[in-house]
C-alpha cells in the first residue's frame, strides 16, 4: 500500500526550481521535497520576522550606543543589509501575494531552460474566484521584469491543462487552442495562437498536424501521414513515438542522437531502422542523446557521451576522474591537454563518445524499467520496483548521489530507498532531476 504521492527534486536550484531562493542553495546534492506554494509563503513570511526582528534589535542597540557616545547611529552593514532585502521583497511583489496558497496537483513540467519549473495549482484562492479547475504555478525565475518571482498564480491561465517554458516564453494549451505568451513582458495578450479541436489528445509540445517550440515561429508542421502518440524536444532534434511503437527522428544528428548510424541531420521524420520489430513505450531526448524504452522494460540509448549520458564508458569521465581539481571539476583545457597522454593500460579499454545507433543498457540483474527521462547531459530511469537510476553529467547534483561527480553507467539513488520512498515517475530538466514518490507503508506484525 502506498501514500500520497510527492515530488522530490535535486540538481541546479540556482533560480529557486526546487527549494526557495532565500535558502541561497545553488546545488542540492540530495533528494529535496518541493514545497507547494503555502509552504514557501509561510517560509518567506517566517524569514521575514526573524530578519526583521533581527535588524530591530541591531538598529535599537546602534541609537543606545550613539545616544551614550553623543552623535548618531553609523550607517553599519546590518542596515544596508536590511536596506537590500527590503528592495528585494518590493522588487518581488509576488511574494506577499495572498492568492499563494494552493495545493498542486500531481503534474509537474520542468524547463529545458534552466530557469523554472511549472506545476498545475488547485483550489486556490485565483481558482476559486474564476470557478475554475486550477491556475498555473511558476517556481523559480519568471522574468527580469519581476525579477526572482518564486510563484506566480497566472488568473489568465485558469482553464490551462498543459504547460511549457522556455527562457522568455511560455506556451499554454487549452481545449480549444494553443498560445504562447512573452513572460519577458508584462502584455495581457498572447503573442502566437492556434485553434485545436476538443478531440485533440496530444500533449504539448504535439499540436495538430504538426508540433510547437517554445519560441518564434512557435508552430512547425510535420509533413508526413505519423500517427504521434509522444514527441520530445532535445536541443536542435526531435524524437517522436507513433502509436504502433515505432520511434522516428529528425533535426541535427552531429553526435549521432537521430540513431540512424551516421552523424548527418535529417529534414524530415525517419523511423529507427535499428529497432525495426520492437515495440517502444515512452522516448525522451536529451540535448544531444536519445533515449527510448521498450514493452519490455529494456531501455535503448544513442548519441553523445561526453558525460556518461548512455551509461557507457566515458574516456572524459576518466580523465575527469584523474584530474579532478579543488572544486570538484577538471577544467575542459586539462582534459583536452590530457586526452592523447592516458596511461597503456586506459588506452587499451573502449571508450564511447559518440553512439550513432542505438545500444542496448546493460544493467547487472535483469531490472526492468517503466519510466525514463532525459536532462541535457544526464538520463534517469525508473525500475519497476520504485528504484531510480541516474547516470551521466553530475555538477550540480543532478544525479541525486550527494556529490557532484558524474557516473558513465547506472547507479541507483540510494535516498528514496533508505526513506521507503516507492518512486512512481521522473522528469529531467536540463541540469535537475524531479521524481514523484510514494511512501510505503510499514508491514503488518
């Protein structure tokens, strides 16, 4: 039996995707519960007092002192401190807002744009006042105009029921259309629109006889007879996945994330010859690796390497792991200064950096695999006994570990085990990982 389901992320949080910017946590190394938008309220206003309680009492004990001394208070740190902070909070009005308080549903979207997550927010006070299902929720950074805005309840947005963000746009699907808005600018009105039919199921970035980016020109058709049951955005190619389970793909394929076996860009949709005869049930794309997974649970996975990202060998990786420096990171220059000076016995083992079609992940012990995303140098999957796998690029966190070394093949994160968490779903962003869990019940005695 299970509980209430959850989202935990960890990775980059340098614009508040996971945990409040106030926390000043650039990194988060291990699994951290997202608070909904009640809970960071409370934190922010609990912030506040003590802030504020402590500048009262610095600011009372400078005027006894000057009164003692005959002259006045020193223009000291605490009070340009207590100066910045208040500009900080009139700069982010949306903080005291008191339309906050919500409770998210079950559905998260994380931002390729390294910037903010998206999450669909019920009963609160903005949908209560439009009698409608729920208003959109913005975590992180919102737009220079408001500056770090941790949540935004988005009254124009109400009947919302899928979402995605890029740097400057975020681009809205309801029953009956699509549209993109600048949130870079305070306008009323969407800058791009489409109608859609009610019947229409895809969901975003899929859009009628076609698909949508989020930025100009929005909208771009495909022009061949694929019926999509899922397409996925990498940084300059597509993966889609038909209804009958074939996985096709187009775009840039200069480290060989199309899977076609050469590293040539492709126009138009072409169905992964290699995996002619299985039957796919999800795909992602990273930036510039793929991954898909089968009926079976058996994940496939090509493109770059740099990272680990395929969980196969990365001679990157090992020269990182040779040089590491003081912060944790070998500098790019070191590694490329290095990469011709390995020792014999490195140079006679297969390192992959590129994977033109598709490889088959070798994971010990037979585990089969429901669940899979990728972020833009990292991939993780979901078994289907509630463990999550990362493996790849690790500097920010991102593969859940509690360090920020990068692994080139599988390795379980140990938190949710530890915490009986039963881990449901995962969504990568660029350089964070979301998981929805569940607790597990202790046995009967």
């Amino acid at each position: 039996m299970f509980t209430m389901l959850e989202w935990f992320g960890f990775g980059f949080n340098q614009f508040g995707q996971i945990t409040p910017i106030v926390s000043g946590k650039e990194k988060i190394l291990l699994p951290q519960k997202i608070q909904t938008c009640n809970e960071f309220t409370e934190e922010v206003t609990e912030n506040k007092m003590k802030l504020t309680k402590s500048h009262a009492e610095q600011a009372e004990a400078e005027e006894t002192r000057a009164r003692d001394c005959g002259g006045q208070p020193e223009a000291t740190e605490s009070r340009a401190t207590e100066s910045n902070w208040r500009a900080r909070v009139s700069e982010n009005r949306g903080l005291e807002r008191s339309n906050l308080y919500c409770e998210a549903d079950n559905t998260i979207r994380v931002s390729w744009s390294r910037r903010a997550t998206l999450h669909r927010a019920k009963h609160s006070t903005c949908s209560k006042s439009h009698g409608d299902k729920g208003g959109i929720c913005l975590y992180g950074f919102c737009s220079s105009s408001c500056g770090q805005s941790i949540c935004l309840c988005t009254p124009k947005l109400h009947d919302c029921l899928d979402a995605m963000i890029s740097e400057n746009y975020l681009v809205v699907k309801f029953k009956d259309k699509i549209e993109s808005w600048n949130i870079e600018e305070e306008e009323n009105n969407p800058i791009w629109s489409m109608d859609i039919t009610p019947s229409f199921m895809g969901d975003l970035p899929l859009a009628p006889g076609g698909y949508v980016v989020a930025k100009p020109p929005f909208y771009k058709s495909i022009n061949m007879p694929i019926s999509a049951k899922k397409l996925t955005l990498g940084e300059e190619h597509v993966v889609l996945l038909s209804t009958d389970g074939t996985v096709y793909t187009w775009g840039l394929g200069s480290h060989g994330q199309l899977g076609h076996g050469t590293l040539e860009s492709q126009l138009d949709p072409l169905a992964v010859e290699a995996l002619h005869g299985l039957k796919m049930a999800d795909v992602s794309a990273g930036s510039w690796h793929s991954v898909c997974i089968s009926d079976g649970g058996d994940i496939y996975i090509w493109g770059w390497n740099e990272s680990g990202q395929l969980g196969l060998p990365s001679r990157c990786l090992q020269i990182r792991d040779n040089q590491r420096d003081s912060e944790g990171e070998a500098d790019m220059t070191d590694i490329e200064r290095t990469e011709g000076n390995m020792h014999e016995e490195d140079s006679l083992a297969i390192f992959i950096s590129i994977q033109a079609f598709p490889a088959l992940l070798d994971v010990p012990g037979g585990i089969e695999f429901i669940k899979m995303s990728c972020g833009s140098r990292h991939t993780a999957a979901v078994t289907c006994d509630g463990d999550l796998y990362t493996w790849g690029w690790g500097k920010y966190g991102q593969l859940g570990h509690d360090s920020i070394q990068s692994v080139d093949q599988p390795k379980r994160v140990e938190y949710f085990a530890k915490q009986q968490f039963y881990v449901q779903h995962v969504v990568c962003g660029a350089w964070n990982t979301f998981a929805q869990v569940s607790k597990r019940d202790p046995p009967k005695k």
